[in-house]
C-alpha cells in the first residue's frame, strides 16, 4: 500500500518540524508550505490525503484557503485539521465554519495531532507499528 | 585725479556695498530686523526710481528744454500725495495675494491666466532693456569724463570693457543677494538696505554739488537766481500737452514699472510704511530736483560750447579743480545706475522664471504627482540665468545703440512702455468687469503701437524701421506712418505715441471687456481684488476632495523645500485638529496652500500644480453664487455662519478622530489579549511537541542534541517576549528608570549601525550619512536612544524593498534639539497603516518569521516620549521615512510628568 500524503502548511519552522517528525514515524509522508499564498496551487496540483492548516499564515489566512478549497467540487471533502495558536473558541467556530474536519489549539500533546488525523483520515487503520 | 585712484575708490565702494548687504542678510537671518524693518529704510529704497537719467540727466534735460524736466519729478509726487489710496490697495493686494511682480498681479487677477503673465513679461523686458543699456552707458560716460580729464593723458579705456565689468559685476552682486530665497514674499534685506545706502548717497552728492555750484560758483541764492533769469532756461515756454503728458507718464511708470513694483508692493514689509512714504518720498524727490536748475544754468554758463550737458554734475566741479567733489558726484551716478539695473533685474529674472521657464518645464516633463526632485533648484537656477540674460541684453543693446542718444530720450520710451500695463492694473483693481481677454487685447494693442511709434524708430542710429516707413507709412499708406499715426502729424513723437497706444490700449481694454464674458476663476478674482478691504470669506476657489494630502505634501517639499513645506502642513493640520503632516484637504487648505506656493512661483503656475493634483474644475457653483447674488448683508451673514460652522467643523473632527481613536484602540485591546496568546503559544507549542519526543527512549543522540537547541532558543524566545512587554509596560507607565549621560551622537549612530548590521546581512544595503553634521553632544540615555536607532535601521534593513536599498540618516539641529530622519527608498508605509505602526502587535506583513512580535516601533514610541521626544512617519519622502526628535538635553530624569501619559492610560 502507498504511503498516506499529508500537507503541512505551517510558517513556524520548528512546530513544522515537530509535527513532520512524529507524523513521519507514523507512516505519513509529510510535505510542508510556509506559505498561504501558494497553498492552493499546491492542492489542486497534487492532492494530498489530509492536510494539516494554520490559522495565521503569510500570504493568506488559513480560514481563507479552506474557504477556497471547500468551494471547490473536488476538493470539497479532503480531511482538513486546523491548528490555531489564539486557542480561543472563536477561533474553533470560525474554523468549523469554513468547513474544517477537526481542530486542534496549540500547544498540543504530539499524540493528539496523530489521533485527529487518523480520525479524519478513515479511523486508525493504519496504526503506527513499532519500527 | 588718476583713473587708477577712481577705480580703486569704486572697487571700495562695491566692497561696501557688498558688506552692507551681507551684514543685513546676517541680521535678517538672526531675527534682527528692527533697523531693516523701519519705514525710512522703505522709502529710501523707492529711491531707485531716480536713476543715473534722473542723477545726470536732469540736469541735462534742463539745459535742453527747461523747467520740463520737473514732470519727472512730478508724476510720482501725484501718485504718492493724492493717490495714496492706490498704492494701499495695491500694497494690500499684492501682500493678501501673496504676489511676486507686476506681471503675476495681472495674472493673477485676470483669473490666473499665464498668457497674461506672459504678455507682461514680455513687455517688460523689452521696455527694461533699453534702460538698463542707458544705466551701463551712464556710468561708463562718466569713467570716461574722468578718463579724458587726467593732465597725465591716460589713455581713455575701451569702453564697452568698462560696460562688460560693470554688467558682470551686477549681475554677481544681483545673484549673491537677490536668489537667496526663492520665495520672492520674502524680503531680499541685504539688497533693500545696500540701495538705501545708495540712496543716501546719491543725494548727499547731488546736494552736494548744487552747494557748490550756489555758495561756491555762485555769490548765494539771490545771486542764483539772476544768473537763472539771464540764462537761456527761463526763455522755456510751456508746452501744456507736452507737460501734462510727461506728468502723466512718469505718473504711470512709478505704478508700472516692474522694478518700482518690486520695492513698491513685492519688497513692502509693513503697509503703514506706505504712511511715511507718502511725504518722504515726495520730499526726497524734491531735494533731488532741488539744485538741478543751478548746476544746469552755471553748467551753460562756465563749461564749453559743445559740453555734453548730460555730464555736468561731473564736468562742472572737475573743471574747477574740485576733484573730491566730482568723486563724490560720480558715486552717486554710479549708486544711480546700479542701484535701478539691480531691482530691475531682480524683478525681470523673477518674472521670466515664474511665468516662462517653470510653466514651460511643467508642461514639457508630464510627471505623476508623486515625483521626486527638487523644483526650487531649478527655478533658483533659471532665475539666476535670467538675470545674466537680463544684464547680457542691456549690455548688447548698450553696445547696438552706440550709446550716442541723450539720455532722457531712452528713459522716457521705457516709461511710455511701462505704462502700457496702466489700463489693465488700474481695471483690474477698481473694476469687475474687466476680463482677461480686454486685459490681453488692450495690452498687445498699446504694446504693438509703442514699439511701431516710439521704440523701434529708436533702436540704433537709424532706428529697426527703415527710412521708407518713416516717411511714407506702412505698405505705402500715409496714415501709418509711425510719427503721424492717421495723418496727424507734427505732434511731438513721444506724445504721439503715448496718445495713440494709450488710446487705443484703453479702448481695447474696455471694449473687449464688455464682450467678453469672465470665467468663474477670473470672477473669483475679480472680487477678491476690487474688495480686498472685505473681509469676508468669499472667493474660495476649490472644492473639498479629489487631492491626497500626501501628493500634495511631496509636491509641496519640491517648491518651498522639504522642511518649510513640512512645517506648513502641520500647522495646517494642527489648526484642523489633527495630529501628523496630513491636513485635510479642504478648500479652506487648499486655498491657503496655493496662496503659499504663489509666493514662491507665481499664481498660475501654483494653481495648475495644485489643478494637477485635485483634478477637474477649482470653483464650485455655490462660489459663484456667493459671488452673484453678495449683499453687504448677507455677506457678514454668511460669514459669521461660516466662522461658527468652520469652528464646529473643527470640532467636530476632533471628536472624530478621538472617537475612532477610541473605537481602534478597544478593538486593539480584544486583539492585544489574543495576539498575546498566540505569541505566547507558538513558542511553546514547540517546546512542548520536542519535549514529548525528547522523553522517547530510541532517539539517536545527534538528533537529542538538535531538538534540545531548538527547545533552547524557543524558550528563548519566549523570554524575549516577556521582557519587550514588560519594557513596554515600564515605559508606558513612565517609570523607566534613565541613566542619562552624555555622548556624541555620531557614536551612537554608529553603534545602532553597527548592531543592526546583523539583521539580514546578507542582504546589499547602502546607508547614506553626512558625518559632520551628526557631531554633537547629547544628554540623554544613550542605550534607550541607540535602542530606537536600532529597531528603525533593522526595520529598513528587513521591509525596504528596493532593489538597491539605502538608508539616509540626515542629522538636523533645531535649537535645543536634535531631529534624526530615516529615510529609505523603499514603497513605503500605505497611508492607512501610517496611524498603526506605533500599536502593538501591529505586523504590517503578518510575517512572524521576521522574528518580532510588532512591539519594536511602539517600544521606540515609549522611548521617545520618555526622552522628551517623539518619534513620527514623515508621509512623502519617496519611501517610508521616520523622524525621531529629542531635547539635546534630557532635563531631570525624575520629572516624568512633563507630558502625561495619555496613551498608557488609554491602552492600558
């Protein structure tokens, strides 16, 4: 079986790196973008499995792009987790008014991000083996 | 007298010329303008009226024609005792208006239009070259007399050199002090005073020699006045058209000519010098014309047959062996003449650069209004090339003329060409109705009928129009003959011409008036100048709207310069009630604005600038309305309601901004509690995901090592964090404890180079500095400044986006502080982030990898105002610009309460 595609689209380095590391033991195969503005270029051009969205991005918002991408026929039902650092509940709303599958507020406990992706991506088929 | 000892007591007195003007520009610079201010000082220097042809030639037109000479004398002292309300009005108008010479009033009133301003100048020039020719041929006839009388045979010089010299060394002294400034309001002191001086001079020696030539030639009055009785003078009969037209004239000229509007209306300081002025002139007139008679009449009777009479304040006491004397004389012909060529040439250059060099380069370069460069430079520059050219001309015409014709005769063609602009002057000040197409027919009728008749027959031996003309008019008709103009011959030339041309000037004037019908801007105009004693509030000219205050500030800063326009619009802005350089741009401003810019470049050109800007048309329909249907009533109706509504106006938008002030900082408090949070959470989102990973037992060492640096700077980071905002909040509450010590702020700026030349390094970035204006010594905390310094150099270093990026850091003192301008080259800051950047988290890019939370620029605010100093954007510098000022000294360190903390209150 091919290895699940997620897309980071995080601007802070380190929590990328963070979230790369503990996805990529679990069997994910992780692309990261800094960058909002590009954001939708690089979904529609090779649609990931999941994506992982920040909330405040350069470029362009995060509720922005996930307003676009819900707008879009085809990818209507690609798994979004978002990830806020204001944490606050209107952030939670807002992101699940623009369609968002999940949402976690940062800092987060390493276990959770993997957890929320599974949950959205189909339900922990593929559980991390040990290496 | 040897000719070396003139020419070194001329050198002599040049110099002091030259010292006296530059003493009086020192004391005009340090405010010391009490003595240069005084109304004597005024009147004195309306004494360039009386020019080397009045000096020499009166006494030589006495000789030729009698007691006619006095008309000269006359017609100014009409003007000034009996028509002294003209002159106020025109003195009132010209300082309201802003106005700069006699050609940009007619601009001005005939509804802006350079066309007129144009026709004027032209005119002008041609009527002024003659007579600065005469200037140059007086002075070097009299080197000459002095040449020619030397028992040691020096050979006479070669006289056009002497003419050569004397036109450079004008138009050097005319450069020095008369472009100083380019605002043509503001008075060229140096100039004024060394005319004064001349003034004084002139008629010191020509009282002077009349003493001699009645106590010392002469046995005393009585004995005078029989030698006057016997001379051939007092067989003159009394031409009365002859003598009340020259009366006329001369009248005229002192209104018209553009170097007596110069010192007149342009140079006035104070209107009720015109008060003085009014009896002291005339009494200066009447000294000057005092002796003319006498020296005229002992002049016939001891020089010799064929003496050139024109010379007799010289020849007469240098034939009697009183060389002192004959020096004495010859200075003041010499002050005479270079006194009159120096405001003349002063008043031409300003109208050809006003009204022909910058429209013309305005219109050649179509720029956007956001154009950088500086126009003063290059309106300073054409003024100064058209003095050279002013001079040249006079000096090419000297030469043409062969310098052979009497003097008076050059004079009194200037003076009917002058008084061409009569017509339209008087009309436009006094009359409505008159339109700016009767203003430009009646000034090209009366100015084509001057030159066919009076000034072309003139030029040269010959004269420019051929013998076959004079004698049989043009194409062979009679009645164009330039001497007899409809077949009325055997009028006296010069009457003739005044006649017709003033005839049918006014004619021209009134008719074409009648017909034609006055745009709104020239009926504007109209009012504003036949009511100038009104004070109400009408004739504004724009409408609210259409401009940037911001491209106007730019444009601005190229005319008047960058820190007088500056000042203007804060000051503008502060009468509005707002803070900052940007006013609104109402009409009220706008009007204001262009009065200012018309000081420096005349009316037109300042309101096509500003047209250039706001788009479209200037006068509202409500303005004309205004203007039809006034009553006296009504108008100080409307202007007290105008007064109130401009201040509820005010008021109003002060509240405005309070309120949005208001409105923006709650909104800002949400935004500081979320903001904070997420500054906050982000490092430690980090922190907290290395940790968990760190407490996995399999990791390789390598990568243990690489995510506990990471932690490491993340918590960092953090602590950065709380250390800005609890700086911030220090320093809102003024409790910031000061070390205050002296440095040199050349080192400081050095440091804060220094230390921002680690942000982005790798990036090109040129820093522009005049080093030896930043020596000074400072007291205040040099770490706080430095500080600041720091955070703008990097701010630049990371948004710049030029592609060559320099910084300028320009040092300016200003008293007992310092103001230090950033200035990058970059896009700038868009005018609704201006108000923002000094909020707290206020990230314009939203780029949190610039590494900041968007507490810098407002830290730097808190720093400034705790050391008594503020920190502001400058809009319009052609890229994002900060000002940073400070008192040089820092006052006691524990008197924060010299400027309440209002923003920590309301942040808070």
């Amino acid at each position: 079986m091919a290895q699940r595609q997620v897309l980071l689209i995080e601007d802070e380095p380190h929590i990328a790196e963070a979230i790369r590391f503990i996805l990529t033991r679990a069997g994910w195969t992780v692309s990261v973008l800094e960058d909002g503005a590009r954001a939708m270029a690089r979904i529609i051009g090779d649609p990931p499995d999941a994506i992982i969205l920040d909330l405040m991005l350069p470029g362009r918002s995060g509720l922005e792009i996930l307003a676009d991408m819900r707008a879009d026929a085809a990818l209507r039902d690609l798994p979004v987790l978002m990830l806020s650092a204001r944490g606050q509940g209107r952030d939670r709303d807002a992101a699940t008014r623009a369609g968002a599958t999940a949402f976690l507020a940062k800092p987060f406990a390493n276990g959770d991000v993997l957890d929320q992706l599974e949950a959205i991506t189909g339900g922990g088929a593929a559980r991390r083996e040990p290496a | 007298m040897p000719f070396n000892n003139l020419v070194a007591v001329c050198l002599t007195y040049v110099i002091v010329l030259f010292s006296v003007a530059f003493v009086a520009e020192r004391r005009a610079q340090r405010r010391r303008l009490r003595f240069l201010r005084s109304p004597v000082i005024y009147t004195l220097s309306l004494s360039i009226y009386c020019t080397a042809w009045t000096f020499y030639g009166a006494v030589g037109y006495a000789a030729r024609s009698g007691l006619e000479f006095l008309t000269i004398y006359l017609g100014p002292t009409l003007v000034f005792v009996g028509w002294w309300w003209v002159l106020r009005k025109l003195v009132r108008i010209g300082r309201t208006h802003r106005v700069t010479s006699i050609a940009d009033l007619i601009s001005s009133r005939y509804g802006k239009s350079n066309t007129l301003g144009v026709i004027v100048t032209l005119m002008s020039v041609a009527a002024a070259t003659p007579y600065i020719a005469l200037q140059l041929q007086s002075v070097t006839l009299s080197f000459g007399v002095f040449a020619a009388g030397t028992p040691e045979g020096w050979a006479l010089p070669d006289q056009g050199a002497t003419a050569l010299w004397i036109a450079g060394g004008l138009a050097i002294f005319t450069i020095l002090f008369g472009t100083r400034n380019l605002d043509a309001n503001e008075r060229h002191h140096g100039v004024v005073t060394a005319i004064a001086l001349e003034a004084v001079v002139k008629l010191v020696a020509l009282v002077a020699v009349g003493v001699f030539v009645v106590w010392g030639l002469g046995g005393g009055p009585m004995d005078m006045l029989s030698r006057i009785d016997a001379s051939k003078i007092a067989e003159w009969d009394l031409n009365p058209g002859r003598f009340a037209g020259l009366t006329f004239v001369s009248a005229a000229a002192i209104l018209t000519l553009p170097r007596m509007f110069q010192v007149l209306v342009v140079e006035n300081v104070d209107e009720r010098h015109l008060a003085t002025a009014s009896w002291a002139f005339p009494a200066y007139l009447m000294l000057m014309s005092l002796f003319v008679v006498p020296i005229a009449v002992m002049g016939l009777e001891r020089m010799p047959e064929g003496a050139n009479p024109d010379l007799f304040v010289l020849t007469l006491p240098l034939s009697e062996g009183q060389g002192k004397l004959a020096l004495l004389a010859f200075l003041g012909g010499f002050s005479s003449a270079t006194s009159m060529v120096i405001v003349a040439a002063i008043a031409l250059a300003t109208m050809v650069s006003n009204h022909i060099v910058t429209p013309l380069w305005l219109a050649l370069r179509r720029e956007g209004p956001r154009a950088q460069g500086d126009v003063r430079g290059l309106v300073l520059a054409s003024r100064r090339v058209s003095i050279i050219a002013v001079l040249a001309m006079g000096y090419a015409y000297y030469r043409m003329s062969g310098g052979s014709e009497a003097l008076a005769a050059i004079g009194l063609i200037a003076f009917v060409g002058a008084a061409q602009v009569l017509p339209a002057l008087i009309g436009g000040i006094f009359w409505r109705g008159a339109t700016h197409v009767g203003a430009a027919a009646g000034l090209v009728i009366g100015f084509a009928l001057w030159a066919y008749t009076l000034f072309l027959p003139s030029v040269g031996d010959a004269g420019l129009i051929p013998q076959i003309v004079l004698d049989h008019g043009l194409f062979g008709f009679e009645w164009l003959r330039p001497h007899a103009l409809f077949g009325i011959a055997g009028l006296d030339p010069l009457l003739h011409a005044l006649f017709w041309s003033l005839l049918f000037n006014t004619l021209a004037f009134l008719v074409f008036s009648m017909l034609s019908f006055p745009g709104p801007m020239e009926r504007l105009q109209g009012v504003a100048f036949v009511n100038i004693y009104d004070q109400s509030p009408a004739a504004r000219s724009w409408v609210q709207g259409g401009a940037e205050a911001e491209d106007l500030l730019s444009m601005s800063q190229r005319i008047l310069g960058a820190e007088p326009a500056q000042h203007f619009f804060q000051a503008q802005a502060a009468g509005q009630g707002k803070a900052g350089f940007l006013p609104d741009t109402t009409p009220d401003f706008l009007a204001r604005l262009e009065r200012k810019l018309a000081g420096s470049v005349g009316a037109s050109t300042a309101h096509a600038m500003i047209a250039q800007l706001t788009g479209g048309t200037s006068v509202s329909m409500q303005d004309l309305i205004a203007v039809a249907g006034e009553t006296a009533e009504a108008k100080e109706y409307t202007a007290r309601l105008e007064a109130k509504s401009e201040e509820l106006a005010r008021v109003a938008r002060a509240l405005r901004e309070a309120n949005d002030k208001l409105q923006d900082l709650s909104v800002q408090k949400d935004s500081f509690l979320s903001q904070i949070s997420h500054e906050l959470r982000t490092p430690m989102t980090s922190i907290r995901a290395f940790s968990e990973i760190l407490m996995e037992p399999d990791l390789p060492d390598s990568m243990r090592a690489q995510y506990a640096e990471i932690i490491h700077e993340e918590a960092r980071r953090l602590t950065r964090l709380l250390d800005d905002l609890l700086d911030l909040s220090v320093l809102e509450n003024r409790r910031a404890q000061l070390n205050v010590s002296v440095a040199n702020l050349h080192d400081l700026i050095n440091r804060a180079v220094q230390s921002a030349s680690s942000t982005q390094p790798e990036r090109a970035f040129r820093i522009e500095r005049d080093f030896p204006t930043e020596h000074m010594p400072i007291f205040t905390d040099a770490d706080r400044l430095v500080q600041v310094m720091i955070n703008l150099i990097s701010n630049a270093r990371k948004y710049c986006d030029a592609e060559k990026a320099v910084l300028r850091i320009e040092v300016k003192r200003r008293g007992k502080r310092v103001q230090i301008d950033f200035i990058d080259n970059g896009a700038g800051i868009p005018k609704k982030s201006q108000k923002l950047i000094f909020e707290k988290f206020a990230r314009l890019t939203d780029q949190s990898r610039a590494g900041s939370a968007g507490l810098g620029l407002a830290i730097c605010r808190e720093i400034m105002t705790n050391l008594g100093g503020t920190i502001d954007y400058v809009p319009g510098q052609g890229g994002a610009a900060f000002r940073i000022s400070l008192p040089l000294r820092r006052r006691d360190q524990r008197a924060p309460s010299d400027q309440p903390p209002e923003s920590a209150a309301l942040s808070r």
